[in-house]
C-alpha cells in the first residue's frame, strides 16, 4: 500500500473537514510546515482562506472551493467557534465534497 504525501493528507483532511490548524496537522498527521502545503495547494487551484483567531498566534485554513468545483458563490460559509483544550477551534459546515 503507497503512503499518503502531505499533500494528500492535508486535502483529504481538508474535503472532510474544511479547516485544518497547524496544530492539528503536527498531532494528526506529524506535518510541521503545513503552512508549506497550503501554498502548494493554492498554486493547484484550491481556494483556502486563512483565518487568524482573535486570541492565538496560528492560522486556521479553511477550505473554499476550487476552480474546477466551487462551493463557493460569493458567501461566507457558515461558522461556528468553540473551545477546546488547544485554544478556539472553527468548524465549517460541510459542502458535500465528493469522495
């Protein structure tokens, strides 16, 4: 069985759940510049956002759409904003990717 890159990972993480924080990418997947995937991502046409929390010094990614399949139609998606034990998480309401 092939293993995932980092790439496949973070996109996979990304369709399932929408967002992704560099803290979640080092406990999950042991990517440690996940920021470095994101740009890679974003050059292949993937419309993620970046999201700086109030409280925190990290970004939370949060996919889009992409040019090929945009979910995206000139609105927010919606959010929701809780504590955990790592500081604020957001979740994003799911756009139904494809698998």
């Amino acid at each position: 069985m092939k293993k995932k890159s980092q790439k496949e990972k973070v996109l996979e993480h990304l369709k399932k759940n929408n967002q992704i924080t560099s803290m979640e990418a080092f406990e999950l997947y042991k990517i440690t510049r996940v920021g470095a995937v994101i740009d890679t991502l974003r050059k292949e046409g993937y419309d993620i956002e970046t999201r700086r929390p109030k409280t925190g010094n990290y970004g939370i990614y949060v996919l889009l759409g992409t040019k090929h399949n945009p979910d995206k139609e000139g609105k927010e998606p919606d959010l929701t904003v809780e504590q955990n034990e790592f500081g604020f998480s957001v979740k994003v309401k799911k756009f139904g990717w494809p698998d």
